[in-house]
C-alpha cells in the first residue's frame, strides 16, 4: 500500500480545518475490518505516539528482526538489546509481542505495512508545519515517560521459536 500523501495536504487557508488529526490513517487503520488483527492491534498502538519516535522506533525494530531472520551477525544482540533495555522503548516492545509468536513472514509483513503509514505521517507533519497549518496535539498513550514493568532477558543467545522459521 503506497499513499500518495502529497495530493491530500490541506492548505492553511483550507476553512473546513481547523486542525489537522495526524492520526486519522493509524484510527482507521485501526478500525478497518478487512486489515488482520495483528494490524489492527499495531495501529491502535502507534495512535498518539510522537510522529519521529514512532516511526524510528518501528525502523529499528523491523531492521533488528529482518536481521535475525536473515542471520545477520548482530542481529539478535539487537533484537534482545530493544526488548531487555530497562531504558528501552516501551512502545517498541509493545508491537513486537503484538506480532510475537504469528510467523516471522507475517511479522515482517506487518512491521513494513506500519512502518510505512508512519512514514506517510511523518511526511504530513512536516508538510503541515511548512504549510503552517495547525495539527491536533498528539496526547502520549502512555502515563509514564519511563518505561515501566517486566523486561525480556538480554542474553543473545535466545532460542528462536517455530515462528521464526514457518
């Protein structure tokens, strides 16, 4: 799916705007019955995130399990570095276990599909801020800004699951 975001911008003389809702793809995304479940659950996550942690964050993640399918040397010190981090993400750790466990195929399907949408959003924002139109604040999902709960062992050297390889 490609969007072709530079037809849809609005301009700052548009009346029917007051301010722009950055996260209308990721809500109907959310809401859209013909997207997987799995797609579903990764855009009702990403709603209200800040639009560059977003994105980076989903770029990382998907390049850190691209690595790990591929055999990439590093790739599962990554992988196991985003999930154990005390300091970490955790949005991040929230979309991999939303997507942990369906098959690396269709995690790496969903990743791209997400990452993606950010990016188009991404482009808005930018593109509204040039335009100086006006955006609707984005409230922070989350109540801390630290993270907060259980975290996944560091250690690399993790077993992959049938999911890996199916």
């Amino acid at each position: 799916m490609f969007f072709q975001w530079r037809y849809f911008v609005p301009d700052s003389a548009s009346l029917f705007l007051a301010q722009f809702d950055l996260d209308v793809t990721l809500r109907d995304a959310a809401l859209d019955g013909r997207n997987a479940p799995t797609r579903r659950m990764i855009a009702n996550a990403a709603i209200g995130m800040h639009v560059e942690d977003a994105y980076h964050c989903v770029l990382e993640l998907r390049e850190a399990v691209s690595w790990v399918h591929e055999g990439e040397r590093g790739g599962k010190r990554k992988l196991a570095s985003i999930l154990s981090n005390p300091a970490g993400d955790d949005f991040q750790r929230c979309i991999y276990f939303c997507l942990a466990g369906r098959g690396i195929v269709n995690m790496m399907d969903d990743l791209m599909w997400l990452e993606i949408i950010l990016e188009a959003r991404g482009r808005v924002a930018g593109e509204m801020h040039r335009r100086k139109v006006h955006t609707q604040p984005l409230p922070s999902p989350y109540i801390a800004d630290e993270p907060d709960g259980p975290i996944v062992s560091e250690s690399e050297d993790f077993e992959q699951g049938r999911s890996w390889w199916g």
